[in-house]
C-alpha cells in the first residue's frame, strides 16, 4: 500500500513535465506526421493527400536532392572540424599556465552567442571581398578569397558552428580530467613518448566523450539552419540551401505546410538512421573503462 | 501528511493552468494593434502619429509592432495562419496577391464606410492596387516609383554627367569606364534580388511592351528575350560595371548598407524611391540625386512602375472595427498625423496630405521629384504573379546562374523558362 502511495505522489510530480511533453513535444511530432500526408497550407482545412507529399520531394522537386547533398557535405566538414578543434583546444586547456581559467571563458563564449543578425553581421564584415580575413590574406602575401562564391560559400557558413566550438570543449575537458594520471605515469614508466600516450592513453579513454560529441554534433549539423538563414539565406544559387531551410522556406514563405511537415520527417528518417549507423560502427572503436567494448 | 502533500501539488498544478488560461475578454475602451516595417526614423515618425490619436482618443490604446523589412512577410503569414495577425497591418503591395488569394486577411473597407474619408484618394490609383473583386482591401500610404539613385559628387569628381535621360547602354559605357580608371569603384551596384525587379524586368518590358505575366498564368516574353535581358547584366559584370554578387549578395535589398555605397565608390543603384531617404543617409557627405530610371533605345513602354509604398489594411478577424477604422482615417487625413508623418512613407497618396507637407515645407523636394518622373513615365504594372515568392525567385536563380558564370545566358533562360511554366502550370492546379 505504501509503494502505490508513493508511486502515486511521484507521478503526481511528474504531471507538470508529462503533460508539458505531450503538449510541447509528443502532440506536435505527431500531428506533422499527420500533416505531411496532406496539404494543409497555412489557412486551409488539411485534405488527405497520401503519399503525394513525399512523391513530390522525391521525384519532381529538384530542390530536395541539392538540399540533401548540400546539408550531407556540410554535416561532413562540419562536424569533424567542430570535434576536432573543441579536443585539440581542450587538450590545450589543461596545461596550467597562469590565466588558464581567463583562455577557457574566451574560448567558451561564441558559443553562448547563437545565431543573431548581430552574427550575421559579424560573419560579413569577416568574409567581405575587403573584409577582415582578406585583409589577414593580402598582408600574408596571399590573394583574396571570394568567401561567398558559391563554390565556398558553404564552408564559409560551415565556419559559424565551427567558431561556436565551446560547448564540447567543456565537455571534453570534463572527460580529460577523468582520465586517471596514474594511467599517464604508468605509460610514462615504460617510456612512452607524448604521442605514445596521447595515442594509447586519452583517446581510448576519452572515446565515449567523443563518440557523444559526435554523435550530438551530427545530429545539430543535420538541422542546421541558422546559420545559412542569417548569413547567405540559403544562397548564392542555393550553395548554402540546407534541409533546414528547404523546411522553413516551404513552411513558411511558401505556406506549404504539409509538405514541409514531409520533409521534416524525411529529415527525421535520415538522422536516425546515421545514429545508427554511427552508433553501430562505436563497438569497434569505443571503449569504456569497465573493459567492455561498447 | 501525505493527503497534504497531494493537494498542495494540485493546487500548484491549477494555479499554473489558471495562470496559462488568463485571457479575459476586454471590456470597454479598445485596445489596438498596429503592425508595419521600416526604419529608425519611419518607426519615431509612426509612433509620434500613434501618440497623437491617443491623445485625441483616450479610450483607445494602440499597440505599436514594428521591424524591419527582412522576415516581415514571413511573420505576418505565421501571424495570419495563427490568427495573431495586428489589427492594423501594413503590407507591401506585393504581399496582396498571395494574401488575398488565401481569403480572410484583409477586411472590406466597405464595411466601415463611414468611418474613412477616401475622398483623398486617386480612384484609378485605388482600382489599380487596392481593389480585389470589388472590394477595397487596402489604402496606399504613399506613391513609389522606380528610380536611379545616384551619386552626384561621385560622377561630378569622375567627369560623369549626371543628369540626363539614362540609357542601358550609357550604363555600360560609363561602368566601362569607371572601373578601368580605378578597379575599386564600380559604377552600378545591385543585390540579385535588386537585379530582377530593377533590372531585368524593367528591361524585359521595354523590349516586348508587355507586363511579362498574365493573371491568366501565361507569358509573354520568349526564351531569347530572356536571354537578351541576362545577357546584358552578364555584359555589366564582365565589363566590371556591375558589383559582383558575391560582393552584394549578402546585403539583400539593403544596398546603402554596402560600403561600396558607403564609402562612395559606386555610382548609382536602382531601386524604388523609397531608398531616396535611406541612400542619402547612408552615404553621409555626398550630394545624392535621382534620375529617370533606364531605359533603352526604342523602348515599347517604360517599363517604370508606380506603384503604392505601403498599404494600410484592417484585420477581417479584428475585434474593434469601429476604432480601427477611426484610426486609419486619422492616420491618412488628420493634419496632426500627416505632419509627423511627413515622407516616411514616401510622398503622401492623399492629395490634401501633399498640401499640408507643402504648406509647412516638409515636402523633400529630391523624393517628391523622383516620384513625380516616375509618375509622368509610368509604364504597364507588372503582372501580380510576378510578385509570388516562387516566381520571383525562379527568375532570381536565372540572373544567379549568370552573375556567376555557372550558366551562359542562353542556357539560363531557358532553364529558367522552363521552371517558370512549370511553376505557373503548378500554381494554376493549386487554384482548382
């Protein structure tokens, strides 16, 4: 009787967060799974239309292929670059130097910035044919670039998140100061070199807190869309058209709600399955320090 | 204890409901919402209109929401489907034709006849632009025309003439020029966007004296008359006349926020002369003029459109029709308004408002003229589907593929061609 009375009191707390779920989160999923099989626009009442959403995006929208390729290509140079620079900074943090606290909240702010026109300003001002980074180019001697061709204007975007770096350099330094220093010394004993140890001690050990960041990154670049909307605006010629942005344009400019309830799922199907993926390929390369392999 | 602890948990969830559910209806005076977009000194000049119909009317309160023009569509369509839309809505004439389509934004304002003093009014102006079905749905604020913007010290330093009746080829030759004395300076600056309704359409309309789309979804122009017009902003760009997109692209509509314009090193851009004020603004110790816009040799028409600034509607779903409709009658006809209002939003539609301006000698002459050279050359309005976000952005990808080398002209007009009877066949089907 006790236990039923408990249970009943824990649900009971737990009613303000439930129902938020089911109204905020649950209620909304469901309901554009409803709405992508039919052509509610922005004022209409919904008409059941099948599978006509999805033919649509597959086969007559020459949009949706370059949106996927594009957001693909960008999750690829994206996520790497935003992983590797956060553990190579963070492995930098954890020299003690002086003012080593000051380094770590400098490198840690961009990320607490978001994406604001303030941001897209900033990003401009960077990237002009006469901005900042061609100004830094011509006094090394080397020519400008024209950031916003539409052959780079996609790494150019690809650069805000990169910038925006500090959150999973906090969470790697947390993971490296896990690392027992005894594990260090021991190496060190039997004559391991810094590479030695970085190769055979801190990546094994910090591989769940790489595959976490990764997997959490992708899963971010996938849905990118700030950043091409306050900079580019999915352009030049839709280099830097994402899905996120194929989604909010038919969602919003156009009023095709319906379909870009589709394509959000569509979106949906493909991160899921690339966390699978990602999460299959963990058991030959993560390793957690129970000693089983993931 | 444990009865205890449940109710207190039920209390707290039902005050956070209640607290959710607080809408009351109002009761007694109005309370109003006013929507529109501009800048700095348009949003003081609104709000100081707003004040005084306050003070006249204490039983109404107005509720000013106000941006700038980047996503203002998009927020008030979101508003719209959501049922959230202001009271007052200021929209761009372009926004019409799809909002009107869509049915149950814009109320008639037959409805408040009385209640609005219309009598101000140019009545073919209003059949033009504010009549859908014989309904008025909407009032023009102000008179846009299209005009060259231009650097005057700029041209008089580099030996340009300035005054004179622009040509496309003059523009060309002179952009030639220009950038050969000095790499840096390139005469015509325009974003992609710019570049379709200042550039390529004019140009196409003078060539087939034609307004391009039919509401009937047809077109009037051929693939070679596309590839002409693209042909020539390629000619612009290779000829280093034109400001490469890639260093205009990011600046949108918002060209006096390119330090091109900024640091005097363009001469001229086109745009509606509601720039007027911005460019001059913007490009702070330099004499800025307007000009006719372009035209070519042999033209069919002008190819310039006049067309109303803004448009003041009323929501169909608002809750005080009475007071909002009060409202806009003193926003148009009050002199109190209309002299704080002054020209930001262009020269006044309401002939006794133009008066009032002249009379107190708040009439910018440079914006006043512009409009009036626009007015006297007034060419075919352009087919409202071409104001549809899909059609217009076809032929933005069209003049993109050029200004980056990714397609000839030829092959992007027709490419473009294609997608736009495409597009319209589409649009046409969504009607049925």
């Amino acid at each position: 009787m006790r236990t039923n009375r408990r249970s009943r009191v824990a649900y009971l707390y737990l009613l303000p967060w439930l129902l938020g779920f089911a109204l905020f989160h649950a209620f909304p999923i469901f309901s554009s799974l409803w709405y992508s099989f039919t052509n509610l626009r922005v004022t209409n009442a919904p008409r059941f239309v099948g599978l006509a959403n999805y033919v649509q995006m597959f086969l007559h929208d020459p949009l949706f292929p370059k949106a996927m390729s594009n957001t693909l290509i960008y999750t690829m140079v994206a996520v790497p670059a935003k992983v590797g620079f956060a553990l190579v900074i963070a492995l930098l943090l954890t020299i003690r130097t002086r003012f080593i606290g000051l380094y770590r909240t400098v490198y840690y702010l961009p990320s607490i910035l978001g994406g604001s026109v303030v941001i897209s300003i900033l990003w401009r001002f960077l990237f002009m044919t006469e901005g900042l980074m061609n100004t830094i180019f011509g006094a090394l001697g080397a020519a400008p670039v024209r950031w916003f061709d539409p052959n780079l204007a996609l790494f150019t975007i690809s650069l805000l998140p990169v910038w925006q770096f500090g959150s999973s350099m906090v969470i790697f330094l947390a993971g490296l100061k896990n690392i027992p220093q005894e594990l260090y010394e021991a190496g060190r004993i039997d004559g391991a070199g810094r590479i030695a140890l970085f190769r055979h001690v801190t990546i094994p050990l910090l591989s769940p807190i790489i595959f976490f960041n990764l997997v959490m990154q992708m899963i971010n670049a996938l849905q990118e869309f700030t950043s091409p909307f306050i900079i580019t605006g999915g352009g030049p010629l839709h280099a830097t058209y994402l899905l996120g942005m194929k989604i909010w344009e038919e969602g919003f400019s156009f009023s095709r709600m319906g379909y870009a309830s589709a394509v959000s799922w569509t979106l949906m199907i493909i991160i899921l399955t690339l966390t699978v993926v990602v999460f299959t390929t963990s058991r030959f390369w993560v390793f957690y320090e129970d000693g089983k392999k993931a | 204890m444990k009865k205890i602890q449940i109710v207190l948990i039920v209390a707290l969830l039902v005050a956070c409901v209640g607290a959710l559910g607080a809408t009351g209806k109002d009761e007694g005076p109005a309370t109003l919402r006013f929507s529109w977009w501009g800048g700095e000194s348009r949003h003081k000049a609104t709000l100081a209109s707003i004040a005084a119909f306050q003070a006249k009317n204490p039983n109404v309160k107005i509720e000013a929401e106000y941006m700038g023009w980047e996503g203002y569509f998009d927020k008030l369509v979101t508003q719209v489907a959501g049922g959230s839309a202001a009271d007052i809505i200021q929209s761009d004439y372009k926004f019409f034709p799809q909002l009107v389509a869509q049915g149950g934004v814009y109320m008639d304002l037959g409805k408040v006849k009385g209640l609005i003093d219309t009598s101000g009014f140019e009545p073919e102006f209003l059949k033009k632009w504010c009549i859908y079905d014989g309904k008025l749905l909407g009032l023009p604020t102000g008179l846009n025309s299209q005009t060259a913007i231009i650097n005057t010290t700029l041209m008089n330093k580099e030996g340009i003439a300035w005054q004179r009746s622009w040509t496309w080829d003059m523009i060309l030759e002179e952009g030639k020029k220009l950038h050969a004395k000095n790499p840096a300076y390139y005469f015509l600056v325009q974003g992609p966007e710019n570049l379709v309704y200042q550039v390529l359409m004019p140009y196409l309309m003078q060539m087939t004296g034609t307004n391009l789309i039919q509401d009937a979804y047809t077109i009037s122009f051929t693939k070679d008359d596309l590839a002409k017009g693209l042909g020539y902003i390629k000619t612009l760009l290779d000829a280093g006349a034109l400001l490469p997109l890639d260093q205009s692209a990011m600046f949108g509509v918002n060209i006096p926020e390119n330090p091109k314009w900024v640091n005097a090193q363009a001469a001229m851009y086109l745009n509606f002369t509601t720039h007027v004020v911005t460019a001059k603004a913007a490009a702070k110790d330099q004499v800025i003029k307007t000009q006719r816009l372009p035209m070519m040799n042999g033209a069919k028409q002008s190819g310039i459109l006049v067309t109303p600034a803004q448009l003041i509607s009323l929501n169909e779903k608002t809750k005080y029709p009475k007071a909002a409709a009060q409202f806009v009658d003193f926003f148009f006809n009050n002199h109190d308004s209309v002299v704080v209002l002054k020209m930001e939003r262009s020269v006044p539609a309401v002939a006794k408002a133009r008066e009032m301006l002249s009379a107190e000698g708040l009439m910018d002459g440079d914006l006043a003229e512009a409009v009036a050279m626009g007015a006297k050359n007034v060419g075919l309005a352009i087919g409202g589907l071409l104001n549809h976000t899909e059609v217009s952005k076809i032929l933005q990808n069209g003049v993109e593929l050029v200004g980056y080398g990714k397609a000839s002209p030829a092959d992007a007009a027709s490419t473009t061609v294609d997608s736009l009877l495409a597009k319209l066949a589409q649009l046409k089907a969504a009607t049925k």
